[in-house]
C-alpha cells in the first residue's frame, strides 16, 4: 500500500504540474478575445480564451508526432487578427488536423473579401484556450514566415504587430477542468494510502523486532538464525531466500518456496 501511494501520489503531482494552468484557466471562464477593451494585454497567464475566428491569414508551422516511425498525430499553426486597444495585431492559434480543410478555405475567404470578391466572411470557428507565449523555435519560424511575405518594412515594425503568441487550442476545456481534478484527487488519495501504508509497515517493524522466534510448520527457529533469509528477500533475491530456508529447516524447495512467498506471515 506504501509503494502503491507513493507513486499513485507523484503521479497526481506530475498530472498536476501538467494541467495547472489550463486547469485553473477553466475553472475561471473564459474572456472573449474580440470584446477585450485593451485587447490581448488583458488576457492573465490564468486565463482561457475564447475567439469566433472569421479571418486568417496563413499557416506558418506544422509540428507532427511520431510513434516508431509512424506518424500519430498533427497539428498545425495559423495566423489570425487580434486587438490591442483599437489597433490590429496578429498571434497564431493551434489547428487540430480535422479543422485544414475550414481554415484554409477562410484563408481564401480572407484575401477574396479584403480585395473586393466577397462582401461578407459566413464561416468561422469557434476557439478555445490559454494564450502562450512562442518558443524561440516557433519564433524563428513565425518571423521567418512574416519576412518571407514581405508583409512589414522592417522587423520593427513585423514585431510591433506581429505579436509571439498563439492560441493553445484545447478540444473541451471542461475536460482539462475535470483532468485537473483528478490530479489533485491523485494527490490526496496517494498520500493517504502512503501514509496508512507507512504506518502499518511501522506496527510490523515493531511486531517484528518485539519477536524472537519464528515459528515454521510447527517448529520454532531462532528469528536470528532467519535473518540473511529475510534480508535475501527484501532484497528481492528469492532463489536465493528459499535455497538458505530449504538448507535451515530440512523443508522441499516446493515448500520453502511457499514460505517465502508468504514470508510476512511468518517472520513478521
């Protein structure tokens, strides 16, 4: 119970540390992305994000994982509009690979309305989650893409409006919520487990140095004569446990094997 605590309780601490902030984000609501008075310098570390997206303006990184050689799983990262106060930025926001098809067609969409070919932008997708910053990587990507596009004068001013930041996109954040929970219940749980487990190996710690003899199918041997015995089985070296027991009481291999297989009822 001990061992299984522990690590049912550093498994809470790790899926904890996972689901943190995206946890505690979901557990506060989400801030409209497009009603933001002073725009995206609103949006707290903690915070989710929610954006009706109706304009975009490329992809600029793909990022695909892989399992022995094969590939499992794609995402992908657009550019969209964003605000600070009234002036126009732009951040990225993850793209699951189900959703290409509807953002590369508002990719059309977009450059089609803002050259005069359609009036109005009818589709959109609805977005939700934490805002973070691009790391360096995906920095020297993104920038790279901006100067590729020539779409700025200088990197200046491609900095100014080109902002390092993306939508991390998550499918329910009600599920991060409750994926949080569980974590935290992870904790609690394997900590009350490690510390029941602590104490009950501590009662049989007592019990066992309070007892002298060990008693084996009716015979009494000196719990001293037993101890290289004992100390072959915590380490995890049976063979060698049941051969000594064997060689000690005159039992079989079949019934010294059953002993030490059973060893705490004995011995402790």
């Amino acid at each position: 119970m001990k061992k299984f605590g522990g690590a049912l309780f550093l498994l809470g601490i790790i899926l904890t540390i996972i689901s943190f902030r995206e946890g505690i984000a979901g557990l506060k609501g989400t801030k409209n992305l497009y009603e933001l008075e002073q725009g995206i310098s609103e949006v707290g570390y903690f915070d989710m994000v929610y954006a009706d997206i109706n304009m975009v303006f490329g992809a600029y990184a793909t990022r695909t994982t892989t399992e022995n050689g094969r590939k499992t799983g794609e995402d992908s990262y657009y550019l969209i509009p964003a605000y600070e106060g009234d002036e126009w930025r732009y951040i990225g926001v993850k793209v699951f690979e189900k959703e290409y098809d509807v953002f590369d067609q508002m990719i059309d969409d977009t450059y089609d309305y803002m050259d005069g070919y359609l009036t109005e932008l009818d589709k959109h997708v609805e977005k939700v989650g934490v805002l973070k910053k691009m790391n360096k990587k995906m920095q020297d990507i993104y920038y790279k893409q901006l100067r590729t596009a020539e779409w700025f004068e200088d990197d200046e001013e491609m900095k100014h409006y080109a902002l390092p930041y993306y939508i991390d996109s998550v499918a329910n954040p009600k599920t991060m919520v409750g994926f949080f929970f569980f974590s935290i219940g992870a904790i609690v749980v394997g900590g009350v487990l490690f510390v029941i487990g602590y104490k009950a190996e501590n009662v049989q710690i007592n019990k066992a140095a309070q007892q002298t003899y060990v008693m084996i199918h009716g015979v009494s041997y000196a719990k001293a004569q037993l101890a290289h015995v004992n100390q072959c089985i915590n380490n995890q070296e049976k063979i060698f446990a049941v051969q000594e027991l064997a060689q000690i009481t005159g039992l079989s291999q079949e019934e010294a094997s059953n002993i030490v297989e059973n060893w705490r009822q004995y011995y402790y």
